[in-house]
C-alpha cells in the first residue's frame, strides 16, 4: 500500500527541474504514513508533470518495486497505488504472448507491461484487486488516472483555483495539494451538506470546491489542452442488474457457490512478502475470512481484534471464542476510554477531509495494534452491503408494508404519538421488562420510526434511514440533501434490494471503505477485503432476497452457512452490535470541554458556515440526558475540528 501525488502545470511559463523537484518532495511526504519504506519522485520539467509516491512495501521488497516507475519501452511513467491480485497471471500471459521480460517481481511492473501491450482501457477489466493509478504518457503527453471497481483507494484531482488549463493536482488524498504554491482551498458547502446529512462525503467528491474523486470503477485521460475525459469502466449497477437476471433461489447452492468463490478470493490476498494477518471482531464477516484464511492458508493466522471495557460496547470474548475454535494467533487490545480520547486531536491529520464515522477510532486503534506485528491485514468489509446483513435491509420488508397500509394522515399522528415522549422517557417506560427482554436503544429506535412516518416512498425511507440529521441542516448557502426524492435505481425490485445497491454506490464507497483506509494507513498498515473481490460482488447479486434473508429472516444466511462448517454456530448467533463507542457519554463527560470551544456560538458566528442557533439546541438537548444527539453533533464537530486544522 502506498500513497500517490503529483501535478501538471500546464502554463506556457518557464519550468525549473530543480524546483519541480522540490515541490513534488513536499507534496509526496505530506503522505509519509501512507508509505514509509521508500519514497520517488519523477519531473519532466518540460512537460510540466510531476509525480511523486510513497511507498508501503509489500510485493518486491528490493529497491526494484521502487516508483514511480517506468516501462521498459520508455513511453509511460507510473505512481501507483494498491494491489494486484492477480498480477503474476497476467505477467505469465504478457510474457508468453507479448514477449514481456520482467526485471523484479513487483506487481506495478506488471501494470506497466500490460498498458503498453493492451492499453489502460483494455488492461483496467483484467484486474483483479485494488487500486489509485496515475500514468504519464510520455510519447502521447497524456495523464491517466484510474480507480478500482468498488473504492477502496482513493484518487482525488482538480485544477488548482479551478483555472482550467493551469495546474492539476491529483493525489491520494488533498493534504498532499497543500505544499504546491498554487493550490487555493475552498469549502464546498453542499459536501460539508453531505457530511452532516450523514457522516461522510461522498466518493466521488471532496469537501473542497473546484476537488473532486475520480468516482470508483472509473478512468480518465487529461490532454495538454485541459480536458478531462472521464469513462467508467466498472458499474455497480450493472453487476446488480447482470446478477438479478441469473437468479439462485437454492439456499444450498448459494453458500457452496460462495464458499467456493470466497476461498479463492481470500487465497488471492494472502500474496505478501510482508507479515499478513487478520481482524477478528468475532462477527459473521470476519470470522468467515478468518475461517478460510485458516482452511486455505499454509502458516497459523495471526488475528486482532479490540474490546472495550464498558460492556455495551465490548465483542472481545466473542472473538477470542472463534479464534480459540480456529486456533489462531490471537492478540487483542481492552479500549479504555483515556485510549480513544488521546487520538481524537489526531483525527484531522490523518482524515485530512472531514469524516464523522466514529467507527473511526475504534478502527484506528484497531489498526494500530495490528501493524506492531504484521503489514498486511484482511478485513470482512462488504458483507452487510452485499448479503443484506444490516438491521434496515433485515426490515425493509416490514417497514414497506407498515408504510403502503397507513395513510399519511394516520403515519403522521402515529409520529406525533411517539414524539410526546423523549427517547430517554420510552427507555424509562419499558425498564419494567427484564434485562433481557429490554431492546437495546430503544427509545433512539422508536423515534426512527417516527422519522420513517414522514417518508414520501420507498427510496425515501432508505435516506431517511441512513440520516443523522433529520430536520433543516444549519448551514448556509447549502443544497440540501434530503429533496427532492431520487428514482429507484432498480424499479421493480424489493426495498432490501434498492438499498443494497445504494449502500454499495454510497455508505461503502463514501464511509466504510474511507474510514478503513485512512486509519490503516495512519498506521502504515495495508487492509485487504476478500468479500469485495468482484466476482464475490458479481455472485451476491444472484441471491434471491429469501435466500439472503434465510428462514430466519436474519440476512447474511449463505455467509452464515459457509461459517458453520467452520464454527459453531452458537459461536456467532447473537444481537448485532456493530463498531461503536459511548461517544454519547463521552460528550456529556471527558470530551464536554472540547466540544463546548468548538461549538461557541461566537465562533459559529464568526466563522460563517454554520447556523450556530440549532448546534447550539441540539447541545442543549443532549446535556439534558432527554435525547440523546450524539451522531448530528458529532458530525458538527467533525467538521469543526478539520476546520481548526485545514481550512482558509
């Protein structure tokens, strides 16, 4: 894993070599934790370009893999980040029928080969794996910049104030723009309008006008005459559409088929020449690829995973469960709270943009643990997206039904019903059942509902599901985001469907896969994700909704099938807990100074983006312990926080 930047000025000015040189250094070593093992730059001052890598060694660890890097033909210059799964079959075919003669055993050699035999176009479908490129065409005097199907590396890029035909930065991530003389950072309102609609910004833009990603499973080529065309190469749609065609109604037949097709995804990523483990959180999709990892792998796994001392929070014991059942090399760290509050000051440095996942630290923490014994760690991201496992695909069904049958009149008094009563006074209410019978949040749940009264329509109540801030954003000169309604991507298919699809394009790309690389690479340490091998992708599309539900309606039945025959199911079956920390709590106690400097009216006032008059509600609202906004106010000072450090 590595970190990727670079410029082309593409003013008719005198260039400097030297200072060229200077310039890209900065920029590439404001990515240092991306790759720490080795760091190159190339100019061609008479082009203008630039590029600049850091380097995380895992494939070819000998001065060979070193980038940027260029074909043996002369003609292309590559910076390069990621893996290529499959790259040692594609090498066997470039060199037995193109002649190819390789020099190391790096995969971005192969790269290079294969686009001076087959064309980045022709080169892009063959992949299997995950990837930011940028190229330089030497002969053409073109740029290429390319993104793996699903998202997991980042690739941003922008013309610098947005003067077209000036200078185009592009990079993995914006914090290596900074250091270029011409770069000119402005908030995008309607992004930071994303951000605390939802917790993230969305995967194919960035919180800075005039800064976009190259959205996932696309490329593009930039000329010397400023234009930038853009192609995809890789829909998700297409796979969903290509998968509901073919369905597989056989619940047996599904876990084999996915069992078979997960083993070979898994045994493709433990190709490493670097220490590789695993995350174990104890849950379905990891202990499914801890699982294969132990059946198809030649060493003992070594696993990690994280526990919490407050107990509402803590999988520790589940996970040592199924590693003891595995027999894997098992470490695991207890999260104190002093833990988690000493990063969150860090939290801007490494997620340059602003991101509001609290997952995040957790993650971090996670990661961190894990590169003190490994460089490489598989993860079980995509199974929820990919086999309905999530609590709303569960009861899309339900909640269909309950809202075509209620009237909007009687949806709208039922919402008014439920909002008499504060969350904190619902949770009062049922402390009369027993423990166990007492649903876990129940009044944040109930107050949900009340949300989902006031949807329009289907695809409606998915967005309203996945928000954390439900009523008027407070910021200014915003779009906002909540209307008008979108069309359903797949007309004519289940709820649960619909929101799969728009979990994979949105939540995936835009959240988990970001939080995910940020924080390992914070740590330099590479993750990789079996479940979103696309083949992987391409199958789970083919299961009917029932076989996916299973006959408990629990989701994730194929996955969870394919586990059993290595685990014991009563090793797994529990409630879903998810990744989560008392932040609630915390902003009410240790962290209630720091949020209160943040959220000063004054500074709202001053600053200009946001309304202080609502932040300073919610505020109130949770002090009070009536409600609990831990994940609108938190969103806030995500942003805040990022603003203290990176913005104009």
């Amino acid at each position: 894993m590595c970190g990727l930047t670079g410029f082309w000025d593409q003013r008719d000015v005198p260039r400097d070599a030297d200072a060229m040189g200077a310039v890209i250094a900065r920029m590439r070593d404001a990515l240092i934790e991306r790759g720490p093992d080795d760091a190159g730059a190339w100019v061609d001052a008479e082009a203008g370009v630039a590029l600049g890598h850091r380097r995380l060694s895992i494939l070819d660890l000998s001065p060979l893999g070193h980038q940027p890097m260029r074909s043996a033909c002369g003609d292309w210059v590559l910076a390069y980040n990621g893996e290529i799964y499959n790259h040692l079959e594609l090498r066997a075919e470039l060199e037995s029928q193109h002649g190819a003669r390789f020099v190391g055993r790096s995969d971005t050699e192969t790269l290079l080969a294969a686009f001076v035999a087959w064309g980045v176009e022709a080169t892009l479908p063959r992949l299997n794996g995950m990837f930011a490129i940028a190229a330089w065409n030497r002969r053409q005097r073109t740029l290429t910049l390319a993104r793996d199907r699903m998202g997991k590396k980042p690739l941003y890029y922008g013309w610098a104030g947005g003067r077209v035909g000036g200078t185009l930065l592009f990079g993995s991530q914006t914090k290596s723009f900074a250091p270029h003389s011409d770069w000119s950072a402005q908030i995008d309102p309607d992004a930071a309008a994303h951000l605390l609609r939802r917790a993230f910004i969305p995967a194919n833009r960035s919180i800075y006008r005039h800064v976009a990603q190259l959205p996932p499973g696309h490329w593009a080529t930039v000329g010397a005459d400023g234009r930038i065309q853009a192609q995809t190469w890789w829909r998700p749609l297409e796979a969903a559409l290509a998968g509901l065609a073919d369905p597989i109604d056989d619940a047996a037949q599904a876990s084999a088929l996915l069992e078979e097709t997960l083993a070979d995804a898994v045994s493709a990523r433990l190709l490493s020449d670097a220490p590789l483990g695993a995350f174990l959180s104890g849950g379905v999709d990891s202990s499914a690829v801890a699982a294969l990892m132990r059946a198809h792998g030649a060493a003992t796994p070594r696993t990690f995973s994280i526990g919490f001392s407050d107990p509402r929070y803590d999988e520790s014991v589940h996970a040592r469960a199924v590693a003891n059942h595995l027999g894997t090399d098992h470490t695991e760290l207890i999260v104190e709270p002093d833990h988690a509050l000493e990063l969150i000051p860090q939290i801007p440095e490494f997620f340059d943009e602003p991101f509001a996942d609290a997952s995040q630290l957790p993650t971090w923490l996670l990661a961190k643990m894990t590169r003190e014994q490994v460089t490489v760690a598989l993860s079980g991201d995509g199974g929820d997206e990919l086999f309905a496992g999530y609590n709303r695909h569960v009861s899309a069904a339900r909640l269909q039904r309950l809202h075509g049958r209620l009237p909007a009149p009687l949806r709208a008094l039922a919402a008014w019903g439920i909002e008499r009563l504060s969350p904190a006074q619902w949770d009062r209410l049922i402390s009369i059942l027993p423990a166990a019978r007492r649903p876990r949040l129940f009044g944040e749940k109930l107050y949900k509902v009340a949300d989902l009264f006031h949807a329009a329509d289907a695809v409606d109540i998915h967005r309203r599901l996945t928000a954390q801030w439900s009523g008027p954003l407070p910021l200014v000169g915003a779009f906002d985001e909540l209307a008008p309604t979108p069309a359903p991507l797949l007309p004519g298919v289940s709820l649960t469907r619909e929101m799969q699809l728009r979990d994979v394009m949105d939540y995936l790309a835009g959240d988990i896969l970001v939080k995910v690389d940020r924080a390992t690479m914070a740590t330099s340490l590479e993750a990789r994700a079996p479940l979103l091998d696309h083949r992987v992708v391409a199958l789970s599309w083919r299961f009917s909704d029932a076989v996916n539900a299973g006959p408990q309606g629990k989701g994730k039945h194929p996955l969870r099938q394919l586990l059993y025959r290595h685990v014991p199911q009563e090793l797994i079956e529990r409630p879903k807990m998810g990744f989560a920390i008392p932040i609630g709590d915390w902003l009410r106690g240790p962290l209630k100074g720091w949020a209160d400097s943040l959220l000063d009216p004054q500074r709202l006032q001053r600053e200009g983006l946001l309304d202080p008059a609502p932040i300073q509600r919610l505020w109130r609202e949770h002090q009070s312990g009536r409600y609990n906004r831990q994940y609108p106010l938190w969103n806030v000072l995500m942003l805040q926080a990022w603003k203290a450090r990176w913005a104009p």
